[in-house]
C-alpha cells in the first residue's frame, strides 16, 4: 500500500492540513508520500520532508502550478496515480476544487470529508449538514479521498524525508489565474484558531462587527468567524463563514454571538471543545449545544464581558 | 450560446433529517422535498445570462425520481426554456451523475453548464467538478460572480483565502456558491406558463451509461450528540467559568 497526500500550502508556507491529512493517511497503512506542487515552493517541500512518517516529498515546480488551479493539477496528479493506491488531500477550498477531477479521471468515487477511516476501505463521513454519519466500503480499487482536518491530529515534524523533482507536462492550458483579494489580517487562521469569536445577523452592521467582535477577538488572540446571514450582508468577507457550506472548524472555545444556531452554522462548529452561546433569545437553537449560555443583549455584554477579560489577563488591544 | 443547468431534488434545507433506527439511511418518508438551494442559485444564474442576452437557452436537467418533475417545473417557472428529467428510482452516485451529464452535454452542446457547488443531501461536492474532467472543459468552482467574455468566462470565485479570479476557455463548468445571485420567486402567471414549457423524460439507458455504483453503505448512523450546558446570569460568571470550570482561558 503506498498512499499520496497532496500538501496544501502558499507556495511559501507548509499548512498544517498537510499534517493532519499524514495522520489520516498514515491509518490507511503502508508508505506515505507528499506532493508538494506550486511554483518557487522549495521551502515548503524542505518542510514537508520534516513531517512523521513520510518516506519521500516529490516536488513540482511548474509557473502553472503557482496557484494549484484545478486543471493543471488534474495533468499533474493523474500520470503520479499509477505508484499510488491511495490519493489524499486535505478538505480545503483547494482539495475539493481540484480532487474531484482527479477521480472522475481515474474513474473513481471521491469519498469528501471524511471524519475517521475504519479500514483501507471504508470510511465515515457527515452527510446532510452533520445530521447522519455514513459508513461507506469503497469498490473502487484506487482511494480518492479527501479529509476532513478537524478530526486528525497534527503528525509531528521530525521526519527527514528525501525531495525529489517530478516533472509537470502541461495540461492545464485552458485556465488561468487573473487575480486575487485575499484577506491581509493578523488575526490566527480561522481553520487552525485555539479561540474563535463568532457573529451573526445580529450586529447589523460592518460598522458594529469591527468594533465589537473583532476587539473581542483581538484581546482573547482569537480568530473572527461568521455566520452566513452575516457574511451575506456584508458584514464581514465571505473567507469567515462557518458551516455545512463554509468553513469547518474546532477550537477549543467558540463564542456564538447573535447568531441563532441554524443547523447550516451548527454544522460547521459543533465539535468545538467549549461553545458559548449570547443571544438576547433564550429559546435560540444555539442554546441547545452551548456549554454556557448568557441571555442578552449583546450591544450591552460585549463591552462588559471585554472588561471581565481584561480583570483576569486579557488586556484590550488597541485598535490596529 | 445554450446554458444546461443541473439541479436535484433534495430534502427541504429545513427539515430536521432523522437517522433510521435500523441505521441504513435517513427517513424520507413524507418529508419535504425542493430544489438543491445552489442548484435555484445556478437557474438563477442562467435564465439572468438569457435576460441580458448572453445566453439563448437555459435547459434544465435532472436525474432522479418521476416527482424530481416539480423541481423541473420550479426551474422553468424561474425562466428556464426546456426541461429533461433522467427517469431512475436508484440512488446515483455523483460519478455515474457525471457521466449522464456528459452524455446529455454531447447532445445538447452548451457552452456553458452551471452546477450547485454541492447538494445539501450528500454534501458530496463533486459533481461539476468530476462532469468537467471527464469532458475536458475547465471549471470555476463556488462562484460568486460569472463574467461571459465572448465564448470564454471569467469568474470569480470563493476560496479559503478570500476570493479568486480564474479566466476560463468556453466551453466552461461553473459550480455556484451563496453570494452568486438571490434566487427569485416564481409568479404565479410563471408558474402557469411553466406548464407548458417542454419537458422530455428518458431513461439512463437512453443516455448509453451502464450504472456502476462504487460505495456499499455499511451504515448511517446519529452524530455524536451534544448535551445543552448551563446558562449563566453576568459576564463575570461566564469568565469565571471559563477559566476554572472549562480551562479555556
Ligand atoms: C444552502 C444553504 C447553506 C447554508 N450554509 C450556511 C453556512 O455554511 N453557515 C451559516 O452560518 N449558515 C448557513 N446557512 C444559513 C442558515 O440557514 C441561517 O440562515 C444562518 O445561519 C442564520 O444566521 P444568523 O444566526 O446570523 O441569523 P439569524 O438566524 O437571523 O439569527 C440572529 C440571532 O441574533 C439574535 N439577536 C438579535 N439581536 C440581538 C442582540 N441585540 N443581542 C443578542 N442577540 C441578538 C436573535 O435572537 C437571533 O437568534 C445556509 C443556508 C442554506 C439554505
Ligand atoms: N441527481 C442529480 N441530478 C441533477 N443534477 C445533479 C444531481 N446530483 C448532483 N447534481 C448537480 O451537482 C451539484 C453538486 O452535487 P454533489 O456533487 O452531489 O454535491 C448539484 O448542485 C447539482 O447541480
């Protein structure tokens, strides 16, 4: 059994989805490798080397490859899939845009998100919004899987792996990158965050999300999230939506406010260690799977609960 | 310029879905059903790329049940021209979906195919991506806005980062995301007109794809369930909690 992790990274930094995608892989059993495809992404495969439990990197370095666009990393994963029997990434914006491909090419079944692996073949993963967990034993004789980050631990980082160069043919000519406008914060990573501060419809405004949740954040050193309704409005950009169609997180502490606990935004934060719900409603759904409730306005707690912070440690920020 | 929307028929967003006792699938029985709420955003897409004339014809297709005709009907009252339900009671996997797409998209010829980013059932979010590879057309998955630009597109898209722009050659796949569009309401002169706009039903034989399903359900089974906490009266109490009951902080 030889299995490939695909490693998520910018071309400059290793993320730690690669790392917990190793730990899902290395369940799997057999020999674990990771491909490591950008443009100018040396340091990353130099870091990729270093993780538990992988016996080598291979390592694209292609201009067509510098923004992992689905098409070109078809051509390049593709041809890579005859040494492997297995085919891993993480369950990113970017894993799922280009893993699909991947497997309708080598007429496969992608299994999406998975949450545990019980065997080389079988795999659990959430359906209807986390609603039901299915089982499923796949038929196919190579895996295509990609994996839900959450639920694996980190592997470690005192590998040392060998690089080595593959060669990337082309393929992906009829898609190119035009631009980007990527959120410049130096605020934790919402999907890696130990703290998140959460809001919801309730702050009506962009206004009111930048001077109330994100001081918040700010003095717990936590990451912003938000709820669809919020990010809908404008609030904030679309990169904080948590939930069954947006982002998948599990900090150790997740602070609800204003938001009502739909099931959509449920989805994507219940496996949070601690939940704390605020909401002026004391019959809102969040209330149902928060740890600690305080019913009330939020207008008023947030600048209350901002002091009680500061009284144990926390000290405010001052505004960047 | 021919736009084929794909969309399923998929349990209401808002029902709360319940696991069977004997855990080999959700209960369906007698809940409501519509139309995949990425797949109204796809409809919603095309019939405006008609109304601005960047398209001629938006053409809706399903596969699924005999009933999956009322989501069919719900896309032609939006605006949608022409309807094909694929018959089949079997459940399909997202693959041999594809492949019927493919068939469908050989004989239609559109230059452009949007898909909902993911059905809200299986979460699979796999479909368009899988119908672009097999066809070898280039895709911009989650969009948040669709560009037509001559036979090619330009679309941006919602990413972990914050938003992409990807130039694509037509012809193209789109998968929609949340912020593409606000789907409309059909009225109720739409929905009577709807009636008599043409919708062919067929058989998967008809499409030349042989089933073949990859994945056997071992089984489906409740998540893990959280319990409801306490509730708290001040701030102080909830700080105090979290520092010593909880060891968050
Ligand atoms: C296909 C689809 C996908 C979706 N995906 C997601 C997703 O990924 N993530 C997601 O979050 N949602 C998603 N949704 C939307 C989801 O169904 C809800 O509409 C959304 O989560 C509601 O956001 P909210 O809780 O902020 O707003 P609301 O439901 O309007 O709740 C606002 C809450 O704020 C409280 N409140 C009001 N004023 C105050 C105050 N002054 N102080 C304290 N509390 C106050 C109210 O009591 C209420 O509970 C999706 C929906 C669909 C159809
Ligand atoms: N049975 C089906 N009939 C028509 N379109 C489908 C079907 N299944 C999936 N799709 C399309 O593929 C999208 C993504 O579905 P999925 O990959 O299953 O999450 C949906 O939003 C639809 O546009």
């Amino acid at each position: 059994m030889a299995v490939l992790v695909i490693a998520e990274h910018d071309n400059a930094e290793l993320k730690d989805a690669t790392h917990k995608t190793v730990t899902a892989a290395g369940q799997l059993g057999g020999d674990v490798d990771i491909l490591v495809a950008g443009k100018g992404a040396g340091a990353v495969a130099e870091a990729a080397a270093k993780i538990d439990g992988v016996r080598k990197v291979l390592h694209a370095d292609a201009d067509a490859l510098e923004h992992q666009l689905a098409e070109a990393m078809e051509a390049l994963v593709v041809p890579l899939a005859d040494n492997y029997d297995a085919i891993l990434a993480p369950a990113t914006a970017s894993g799922k845009n280009f893993m699909p491909r991947v497997a309708a090419k080598l007429d496969v079944m992608q299994l999406s998100d998975v949450v545990a692996i019980e065997g080389a073949d079988t795999f659990t993963r959430p359906i209807y919004a986390g609603n039901a967990f299915m089982t499923v034993k796949s038929k196919d004789a190579k895996k295509v899987a990609t994996i839900r980050t959450t639920t694996f631990a980190a592997a470690g980082e005192s590998g040392s792996a060998s690089v080595e160069s593959v060669d990337y043919a082309g393929g992906g000519e009829k898609s190119s990158f035009v631009g980007a406008e990527l959120s410049v914060s130096d605020r934790p990573e919402l999907t890696g965050a130990k703290i998140i501060v959460s809001g919801g419809r309730a702050l009506a405004s962009s206004d009111n999300f930048e001077k109330l949740i994100e001081p918040l954040a700010d003095q717990l050193g936590a990451a912003v999230g938000a709820s669809r309704a919020a990010v809908d409005a404008g609030y904030i950009s679309n990169d904080h939506q948590v939930g069954q169609t947006g982002k998948v997180v599990a900090p150790e502490l997740y602070i609800a406010i204003g938001i009502s606990g739909a099931i959509q935004h449920l989805a994507g934060m219940k496996d949070s260690k601690i939940i704390v719900a605020i909401n002026k409603d004391e019959e809102a759904p969040i209330f149902q799977i928060a740890d600690y409730g305080l019913v009330g306005d939020l207008f008023k707690i947030i600048p209350e609960l901002q002091e009680e912070l500061a009284k144990v440690g926390y000290a405010a920020k001052a505004p960047a | 310029m021919k736009v084929l929307v794909p969309v399923k028929r998929v349990i209401d967003y808002n029902v709360k879905v319940r696991v069977k006792p004997d855990e080999t699938g959700v209960d369906l029985a007698n809940v409501k059903m519509s139309m995949n709420p990425f797949c109204e955003i796809a409809v919603e897409e095309a019939v405006r790329m008609r109304e601005a004339g960047s398209a001629e014809e938006v053409v809706v297709v399903s596969i699924g049940p005999e009933k999956a005709q009322e989501q069919l009907r719900q896309a032609l009252a939006m605006g949608a021209d022409r309807a094909i339900l694929v018959k089949t009671d079997e459940t399909v996997e997202p693959l041999d979906v594809a492949k019927i797409l493919k068939s469908i998209v050989e004989k239609e010829g559109p230059g452009l195919v949007i898909l909902g980013k993911q059905a809200i059932d299986d979460d699979s979010n796999q479909t368009g991506q899988m119908l672009a590879a097999l066809l070898g057309w280039p895709q911009g998955t989650f969009a948040s806005k669709v560009e037509k630009d001559g036979d090619n597109y330009k679309v941006t898209r919602e990413i972990d980062g914050g938003l992409q722009t990807v130039a694509l050659d037509g012809p193209a796949i789109v998968t929609t995301d949340l912020r593409l569009n606000e789907p409309r309401y059909a009225s109720l002169p739409n929905i009577m007109k709807a009636k008599k706009k043409p919708l062919d039903v067929m058989e998967i034989a008809d499409t030349g794809v042989a089933l073949s399903p990859r994945l056997e359900v071992v089984k489906v089974a409740e998540p893990p369930k959280r319990e409801a906490g306490v509730k708290v009266e001040t701030t102080a109490e909830l700080v105090s909690k979290l520092k010593t009951e909880a060891g968050v902080l």
